[in-house]
C-alpha cells in the first residue's frame, strides 16, 4: 500500500502595516518554517524577514505575474513544500491578488492557513470615531470618473460606516465626489501612515476635509477614507 500523498499549506501571513514591531510570533514562526515565501515586492520583504532573522527563498507574486505564476506555486504545494503569502503591508487579500491564489488553492483542496494580525482598515475604523458595528469595505474606488461616482451613488445610502483606500495622486478627486454625492455635511475621517511616526488622522465633514487636503501644498502615502453612514444623525449649517 502506498503512503497517502502529502500536500503542503499555503499560509496567509499578515505583517506589519507600518512599525515592524507589529507582527505577531506565530507570524515569524510560519515564515521561519516554510519552505517559501512569496511577496508583491521582495525588496520590501526583505526589510522584515531580515529584521527578524527569516532566511528563505523568496518569490515574487503581484498582479502582473499572478497568472503566470499560480501553476507553479500550485505544483509546488501538491508536491508537499509550505508556502506563506506576504503583501506589501498587511493582511494578505486585502485589496491585493492574494484572492486570486486563495481561490486556485482551495479548487485545487489545498488546505489555506490565515495567520492574523494588522490590516489598515481595521486599525483606521478602531480610532475613527465613527460607528464600529456595521461597515462596508470598497477598496480602491474605481480610476473612471463616471464609474466612481455610480458607486458612490450606491453607496450613500449605506447605514453604516464606509471604508475605502485611496491614492495620493486621486485622493483629492475622490474626496470632492464624496462632498458632492454624499453630501458635504457628513462626517468623514482621513488616515495615514498608521503606526508609524507621521501617524495621522483628519476629522470633519466632508466640506472641512476637502478644504484642509486642499490647503496642502503636497499629499503623501496611501490613505484610508472612512465616511460616515447615512443611519448617524448629519449636522445642518
């Protein structure tokens, strides 16, 4: 009788979103057992696992090369090897190609092992000040103007708090359709470089966010937007 074939596992690794010391132990255990690790940008990568002494193969796995790559990375987990999913920053899945290896590997009954810790969403809602019982993550709102305003259109209604990440280079853009579509009244939070020492958070309501981006002679670093949801009483001038 031939032994039962041994799969390998594919691990779903958070890291830190800002300050390397927020990762967990089980984190830089997974990373030290596996046999490889894949990133969206191994240069990055390397800051952390050198920092906590992780010395293994690295593979670079971002959206451009997600499909060309998954059927390795497959092969490579039917043939036993342990492989961890890193993101730039983060939980893996969160707005990045994590989803598309996760559901590869379940179609292929790989077995998938989330390894919790930081995600920027979270720890923006957790110190927002806006209702934590019922929110809606959108991600990156769509390049299109006509598009990201349908959604926005779709969205105003939400009775619950609305969370969504932006660029530096679009940031301005979303938060005067935001004014514009949902109402320059309701409450809006804006954080950045969370967990590191430029940490910052802008509260107000979408006509006094506006105009503080505005009165900026530069924007920075990605950003998460949280705006309020329709259900929370909106303040009347």
């Amino acid at each position: 009788m031939s032994p039962a074939k041994k799969e390998g596992r594919l691990y779903l690794v958070a890291t830190p979103i800002g300050n390397l010391k927020d990762i967990t132990y089980r984190a830089v255990e997974v990373l030290r057992q596996v046999d490889v690790i894949l990133a969206e940008d191994t240069r990055r990568a390397r800051i952390l696992l050198n920092t906590y002494n992780v010395r293994k193969p690295l593979m670079s796995y971002h959206d451009h090369n997600k499909e060309q790559c998954t059927p390795y990375i497959l092969k490579q987990l039917e043939d036993g090897k342990n492989i961890a999913l890193i993101t730039d920053a983060g939980t893996p899945g969160i707005a990045d190609p994590g989803f598309y290896l996760v559901k590869k590997a379940l179609e292929h009954d790989i077995q998938v092992v989330p390894i919790p810790g930081p995600t920027a969403l979270i720890s923006a809602l957790s110190a927002s000040g806006l209702p934590t019982d019922r929110f809606i993550f959108c991600g990156f709102l769509p390049r299109k103007k006509g598009k990201r305003q349908k959604l926005l259109e779709e969205l105003t209604g939400f009775k619950g708090t609305i969370i969504l990440y932006e660029s530096p280079y679009r940031l301005l853009k979303t938060l005067m359709d935001i004014k514009d579509i949902v109402g320059e009244n309701r409450r809006i939070v804006l954080a950045r470089e969370l967990t590191k020492i430029y940490e910052e958070f802008i509260r107000g309501t979408a006509d006094e966010v506006v105009k503080e981006i505005q009165s900026r002679p530069a924007i920075r670093g990605e950003w998460v937007i949280l705006i309020e949801g329709s259900s929370a009483e909106e303040k009347t001038e």
